[in-house]
C-alpha cells in the first residue's frame, strides 16, 4: 500500500495513515485502493478493537488531487472493484466501508479535512482535531453538486440538516473549536503531543470487550436510522443477549466484578 500505512502502536489499536503529505493526502484512486485494503486488512484482525483514521504531515484529506488523480482499476482488478462499480462509486464506498468496518474508528484529524476527506472524517464512529484542523465541504466549489461522497447523508445526522445545508452550500471553512460547537468532532486537542492525545482516546475505547465494541458499533448506526423505538429496543436487547453468552464478555465481567465488590 505505496499511499496509506497500517501500524501497530499497542495491542488493540492501529493506525491507518493516509500517507501523501506533499499533496496533503489528496484522493488520487491509488489511495482509494489502498485505503480500502487497509480497512480490509483491519476489519480481519481480531485483536485489533479501535482503529485511528490520520494523515500524515500537516494535513488529514485536501480532497480529491484535482491535479492527478488517475485512473480506477478495471473491473475485477481490486476486490472492491467487481463488474459495474464506476471510479465514483469506488471512491464513494470509502465511507460505507468505514461504516462497514467491525472496529471502532477514530478520524484524529491533524490539518485540513476538505471535500472527500471531510466525508472520511464523518464517516468515522467519532472525530477529534487538533487545534490547527479545519472542515469544509468543498465539493460545490468544483461546480458539480454539493453533494459527494456521503456527505448528504453523514453530516446532517452529526449537526442537523439546517447547519449542514449551510456548510455544503457556502463552502465555507470552520476551524476546530467551531466544529466542536457544531458537533463535528468531540474532542480538540494541542497540536503538540495531537497524535498522543488521539491515540489516548482509543486506548481508553479499547479497554471493553471487542464483543461490547463492535455490537455497540452495529446497534448505534442501525438504529440511528430505524424509525421508531420499539424496533431499536429490540436491536439492543439481541445484542445484549448475544453479548452474555460470550466468553470474552463473561470474563470482562467477572473481572469487572471483582473490581468493584473489592475481591
């Protein structure tokens, strides 16, 4: 994978870096392919609980390299490439396989999240910047629709559809303490010490079950889109029941248990 790297800070967490600083980690569909294998490589690694989303250099995602971005593969040349998928929906699918991914994912965006990399970073399960990072939904600003790669329906569902319409209308730029206003990200940390910090949050996520974590994961998304409560109620309470018969989830609690009675 020449433009994104996979590494290993600890047992239960990994980073995956979009690895073109000289372009700010700009989409070409090298990276696309790459980035998809990455989260393949992830989603099959089952000591691997939470995943950080980065960029390398001073920058998470420009968007899509106007300058060169290649060409897709041909059919059947990628796995993520099969009979019908068009350079568009490949690039696209990036965020429905975040979503798709098992793992918790962490966006720890470091600079500029513009265009396709802003639809990345919503993609994730949850955002945090540095104090440097900054948003915006630049796809209206090539001429075409404001609306690619997910972001129609991603970031309406983070800040409502009346904050969403103006950032993708506008393309306008919002700094990392106003994306925390507007619910963007969660959490802004220093830019000294932003990787640290990031990967503090995933190891702090990465302390439950990888059982608990991926459920949770499955249940949050399903039924932010379920229409009525009933329905995610009986989601929550299938997974709780799957989730008491595991023996990793069995032990947690045992262990979790002695922690609080003092035994």
């Amino acid at each position: 994978m020449g433009t994104v790297t996979l590494e290993q800070p600890s047992e239960a967490v990994r980073i995956i870096r979009l690895d073109r600083p000289e372009r700010l980690n700009a989409i070409t569909f090298e990276l696309v392919a790459d980035l998809h294998e990455a989260l393949d490589t992830v989603a099959a690694d089952e000591r691997c609980k939470v995943a950080v989303l980065t960029g390398a250099g001073r920058g998470f995602c420009a968007g899509l390299d106007l300058k060169d971005f290649g060409t897709p593969p041909s059919p059947g040349e990628h796995p993520h490439f099969p009979a019908g998928t068009t350079g568009q929906s490949f690039m696209a699918n990036l965020t429905q396989h975040i979503r798709a991914t098992p793992q918790i994912v962490v966006a720890a965006v470091n600079g500029p999240a513009y265009g396709g990399g802003l639809s990345l970073s919503l993609a994730c399960d949850l955002r945090v910047a540095a104090r440097s990072a900054t948003f915006c939904s630049a796809f209206i600003k090539t001429g075409l629709t404001g609306t690619d790669i997910g972001v129609s329906y991603l970031l309406p569902r983070l800040i409502g559809a009346s904050r969403a319409f103006d950032l993708i209308v506008t393309g306008r730029t919002v700094d990392a303490d106003a994306a925390e206003r507007l619910g963007i990200v969660s959490q802004v940390f220093d830019d000294d010490g932003f990787l640290a910090a990031a990967l503090e949050v995933a190891e702090g996520i990465a302390v439950y079950t990888g059982v608990g974590l991926r459920m949770t994961k499955e249940v949050m998304w399903a039924n932010l889109d379920t229409p009525n409560m009933a329905a995610c109620i009986a989601l929550e309470n299938r997974n709780q029941d799957l989730a008491n018969r595991s023996p990793e989830v069995q032990e947690f609690m045992r262990a979790y248990s002695g922690r609080v009675t003092g035994g």
